[in-house]
C-alpha cells in the first residue's frame, strides 16, 4: 500500500551539485527510478547539500536508495571521483492527513527561500515550486518539447526505460509536469491564491495548530524536516522575509563553476577531485581574499576535510 513520506539525504560536507547538467540529471534519474520503483513523486527541492521530496510509495526507503546510488554512479563517473555521495543516513518521514501534508509541501518548496537561496519561493529554479498552479497564477514552468524516444534516450543511462507520457524540456531533461503528481500537490491547497499565500506566510505557531485539526499524529515543524539546531533554524526562519538573499552573493552552484571553469585549469586539472591538497588550499585563499567567501562555502566547494 503506497504512503506519504518526506524523504531527505544530505551531504554537508561536499556538494551534491557543481553544475546545471547535475541538477538535470538528478530529474532525470528521480523520473526514471520513480517510474521503476512504481513510486508517485510529489513535490521535490534540490539544494546543493541536500535534497527534499514529497512521495507515495510502498517501498520509499527502496527507492530513495536506488536513486541516490544512480545519482552518485553519474557523479563520480563525471568528475572522476570515488565512494558514497553525502551522508550515510536517509531521513524517512511518514505523513498522514491533508493538513500535515500541506504543510510538508510548503516547507519543500520554500528551501530556497529558507537558505537565502532566492528571494521569494518561487524564485528558487530547483524544485516543484514552478509547477504548481503555473498557467492559473503565469508562472513560466519548464515545457516539455516534441522529442523522439529515440533522441531522449542519449540525455539518460544506456538501457534506461520510461513510458510514452513522459517528455524533456529542449534541454534534454525530463519535464516534472510530465512525470510528477503535480495535481496531486494541487488539491492539498485547493486554490491558486491558497498556494500563493502559503509560498508567502511566515512560519509561526499557526502551522502546529492547523495541522491538530487532521487528528493524525505529531505535527511537522521545520526543525523535523531540516534535522538541523536551533541556530540554523532560527537562521531559516530569518531567511523568509526575503531581505537576506542578495543578487550579488555567490551561491554554491556560482563558486563550482568558478573552481571547475576557471581556477583548477592553472593546475591542468579537470575535475576539483584531480587537484593535490596544496593546490586546494592555494585555490581556498583566492576564494577568501579575492572573493571574500565563507569558510564553510569553500570547504564544502572544494572538497576541503
């Protein structure tokens, strides 16, 4: 019998994704073992550290492994790397009844708006938050372009299956109106201007109280769907206000491309897994003092402990 769950992992310590074909091809996998694990995918967010989604299935830990292996075989091919992607843990979280499931949503697609990420939800590119909704409200979603089966086929792993329904933008990715539960997602809000007004309100003891009329277990708080501590909490709760995102910071997709594109090719490298930990830490110095970027973002962005 197929059931809610939020599904996340995490890698903290290293990013998941260092380009848009990264992030395109985890779509694409998320499709394809959504497709052969007979699971309904929801609403999903990609972070560079972590991933969020909303599904219904009988075997939901099944199909969060098999894709995270998937995911982790075209990373280390990609950039000649070896061992597990991020964290050893996968967080499972079942969910009953229609306001707790709302309410899992709502935290899903706001991830970019609680990571400062972008400053509304519905700016964040990587996730459901587009979909929802999109031709009532004008939103502008990926649409999917004519494509032979034949010529999708070379954006996926050999051998790769998927039914006739499901269709690729022009930039060889599946389309998620194509192949998620976009409607699905829908009736949990109701309305456009519902939705719309979830995207947007702030986080307070209301999202408890609304979530006790489902009579249905404990309800969900942000601190349950971002396992992470207070301070980090409080700092996304901050996020949601909009003010703290800024145009002009490097996010961590802007810091890989300036390491893959530009600094590790000094060293005649291809791949920031190629360089020495000399070299990394020569290339750190130039992201602090030329760039003045976190320790942390450029730890996580070059791979550093």
């Amino acid at each position: 019998m197929k059931e809610s769950y939020h599904i996340c992992f995490t890698s903290h310590n290293e990013v998941m994704f260092r380009d848009e074909e990264d992030h395109g091809m985890f779509v694409n996998l998320m499709a394809l073992r959504g497709f052969a694990e007979d699971t309904e995918i929801i609403v999903d967010a990609e972070m560079s550290t972590h991933v969020h989604q909303n599904v219904f299935s009988a075997r939901p830990m099944r199909y969060a492994s098999n894709l995270r292996m998937s995911y982790t075989r075209y990373f280390n091919h990609k950039y000649d790397r070896k061992g597990r992607l991020g964290e050893k843990y996968t967080f499972l979280l079942k969910v009953d009844g229609p306001v707790h499931q709302m309410v899992l949503e709502n935290y899903i697609l706001r991830q970019g708006l609680h990571h400062a990420a972008s400053a509304t939800a519905l700016g964040y590119p990587y996730c459901a938050v587009r979909e929802l909704f999109a031709q009532d409200i004008g939103l502008q979603a990926d649409l999917p372009v004519p494509m032979s089966r034949s010529y999708m086929a070379t954006f996926l792993p050999r051998y790769a299956e998927f039914p006739d329904q499901y269709q690729m933008t022009e930039k060889g990715v599946f389309a998620r109106s194509s192949f998620m539960e976009i409607r699905r997602a829908e009736q949990y809000y109701i309305s456009p201007r519902n939705y719309l007004y979830q995207m947007n309100r702030l986080t307070d003891d209301s999202w408890i109280q609304e979530q006790l009329k489902d009579n249905s277990g404990k309800p969900i708080s942000l601190a349950d769907i971002e396992h992470a501590d207070e301070h980090s909490i409080a700092q996304m709760l901050k996020n949601e206000s909009g003010r703290l995102f800024s145009r002009s910071r490097l996010q961590d997709l802007d810091v890989c491309r300036l390491i893959d594109n530009d600094l590790i090719r000094s060293y005649g490298a291809t791949s920031v897994y190629h360089l020495t930990d000399s070299q990394k830490q020569k290339i750190a110095r130039t992201l602090s003092y030329d760039f003045h970027l976190p320790q942390h973002q450029i730890r996580r962005c070059l791979v550093l402990g």
